[in-house]
C-alpha cells in the first residue's frame, strides 16, 4: 500500500503553485492529496487535483489579540489532529504559509512525519517556527540569509520545482532582442497595480526607437484602460490575467520585467528570459529583494529597487538592454548554466529518495 503525503497550502500562487508541481512529482510513488483554504483554491484546476478546503488562521500576533489568537490555534491544532487520524495521513508536506503552522503541530503530536519547503532566500516566519519539528526543508540554496545555523543540518537542496507543463516549451527558440522585443509585464499571481501604472511612459518611450510586443500580465481593474492605451500609442500587445498556462507568454517573451516572487524568477529563469526584476517593496522580511539579489550574484537579472524606481530609469535601462547586446547574452548563458540541471526526472528521484529515507 502507497503512504498517503499530504501537501499543506493556501494564501498565494506563490505558495499553491509550488504545492501542485510537488504533487505532480509524487503522485505516481504515493497516495497524495492537497488541503488548501478557499483562497488558495482559486489556483488549482479541481478536476485534475485531489483537495480538501479548510478555513485558515490568520495569525497576526500583537499583545492585545495574543489570548484569542492563542485559543484559535489550539481550536484548530484540534481540528487539525481528528483531520490527519480520518484520512491516515503517513507524510505532511507544507509549502509555507500561516497556514502550515496548526497543522504541522497536530502532526508532530501524531508523530506523522513533516516536511518543509521554502522557495525564498529568507525563510518565512512560519517555517522558521516549524522547523524543529521537521525532518527536511526543501529549498533552492543553502545560503538563506536568515536560517537558524542550528538547523542548517535540516536543508535539502533541490532544483527550483516547477509544474510539469512548463517542461514542454524548454526547447522553443527565442529571438534575441533586436529590431523587435517581446517584452513580457509580470506581477506574479495577483497581478501588480504599481506596474500597470507606472511602466506606461518608458514603453511608450522605447516603442518610439523600438517595436515592442507587450505580453503584460494585467489587474483585473486597469484592463480595459491599458487595452486602450496600448491601442491608442499603436503598441502591439496582448493583455491576461493570472492563468494557469502562462507558459505561452513566458515562451513568447525575450525580456521580462517582472516582481520576484520565487515562482515567476523560477519559471522564466527557466525558459531563459532575462529580466528587470522590481521586487516588491512591502513584501514579509524582504524576501523578493533577497531573491532578486540570489539571481543577480548568478549573473541572471538587473535590479530597481521600488523605492528607487523613476520611468526614466526603466527607460534608459530597457534602451541599453536592447542595444547593448553583449550584457543581454551573458544574461542568457548564465541562466543557461543556472537551469542546466533543471530536468523533470531529477527532482522526482531526489524528493522520493528523501521522502523514503528519512
């Protein structure tokens, strides 16, 4: 009989998309279903995916709601502990998020074997919590600026996962920026109003020397207005929301401009597209500069800081990009040499290989 994982997500794509490609790698070797909140839900195709909608914890500690916030997590480490008994769950698997931490505890206390991942270079809050109970985290480098050096032992160093369709654009030739840039706008999974609003100007700008294609990824209340906006400026565009295939437009694209979630860095790192990365500013410990930063020391990004971004900045950085060739190629071959281990069969091997042993 297969052991029955259990994959813990929710909140973001950033933490459910991770949570999918893990499935997809385990599902031949063991019994795997995913339990997610109803936010979290919203990323998964339902008919390809066995899951379970719970309702999250939101944990915002401060000394004022500290007693309730206390008393919600014992109510749902409880809930937690009858959920993991029914479904005779032999592996946890949490993909970070508030929500791992009631149930990771439940599962220490049912001594079920737990399992971490963090796709970022700073550890977030929570399984920095949970990782005394943990037997591995799977992450991407064993240079994560905030990890306790008493639990260094605890990394399990994979390649970056990614969901099994993106495999199949890999070999799709790029044109290199030239007469013509595909210049892909993305957010990450909840789209990015900073840059619906403050990118317009440089493109159009850069259109007046260069034709530019625009794939941009849109919010779902400026996409009438930037149609019409790139329409109007004679910009040849092609403007989604957050789906699930983005793949097309990451295959399409030569350039990107891009937030730094750990997903999207990952899946365009990838399919080989350089990028002008612009974390987000307010992001939890500053985990998208510190990612952007891991991809910037590989030779793979350029960087502008958000408190420091100015459309004439872009500008001048998109113009240079396209003209200076060289710096672009050597984006393009240190992305190469970054991803070249990357393959489908490598990670499924090293994750179920860990899974059995320890």
């Amino acid at each position: 009989m297969k052991k029955k994982i259990l994959i813990s997500s929710g909140g973001s794509g950033g933490h459910v998309i991770p949570a999918i490609a893990f499935y997809d790698h385990l599902k031949e070797n063991f019994d795997v279903f995913l339990v997610l909140d109803k936010r979290g839900s919203s990323f998964i195709n339902e008919k390809k995916y066995k899951y379970k909608i719970v309702k999250s914890l939101r944990l915002n500690f401060n000394l004022l709601n500290l007693p309730i916030i206390l008393i919600k997590l014992l109510f749902s480490v409880i809930k937690s502990l009858f959920f993991l008994k029914k479904n005779k769950v032999d592996i946890l698997l949490g993909t970070g998020g508030y929500m791992s931490v009631p149930i990771c505890l439940a599962a220490k206390i049912l001594n079920i074997k737990i399992y971490l991942f963090e796709p970022n270079m700073v550890v977030g809050r929570a399984n920095k919590f949970l990782l005394k109970f943990c037997k591995k985290l799977f992450c991407y480098s064993d240079e994560i600026v905030n990890f306790p050096k008493r639990h260094k032992d605890k990394i399990f160093v994979i390649d970056h996962i990614l969901r099994k369709e993106i495999y199949n654009f890999n070999n799709i030739k790029k044109e290199e920026v030239n007469n013509i840039t595909n210049l892909l706008i993305v957010g990450g999974s909840q789209g990015a109003k900073f840059f619906d609003q403050n990118l317009k100007n440089s493109i159009v700008n850069v259109s007046k020397k260069y034709k530019l294609k625009i794939y941009h990824q849109v919010s779902y209340s400026d996409f009438g207005d930037l149609e019409f906006f790139y329409k109007e400026n004679g910009i040849e565009s092609k403007l989604f929301n957050f789906e699930e295939n983005i793949f097309k437009y990451i295959s399409e694209a030569n350039l990107a401009i891009t937030r730094a979630g750990a997903s999207t860095l990952s899946e365009l790192a990838f399919l080989r597209v350089p990028l002008i990365a612009i974390p987000y500013k307010f992001a939890t410990d500053n985990h998208q500069l510190q990612n952007a930063i891991h991809y910037e020391k590989n030779g793979c990004c350029w960087i502008l800081k958000e408190e420091e971004f100015n459309q004439d900045k872009l500008t001048t950085l998109l113009l240079n990009i396209i003209q200076n060739k060289e710096d672009y190629l050597r984006k393009k071959n240190n992305l190469e040499k970054f991803c070249y281990q990357n393959n489908w069969n490598n990670i499924n091997e090293k994750l179920i290989s860990c899974l059995n042993e320890n």
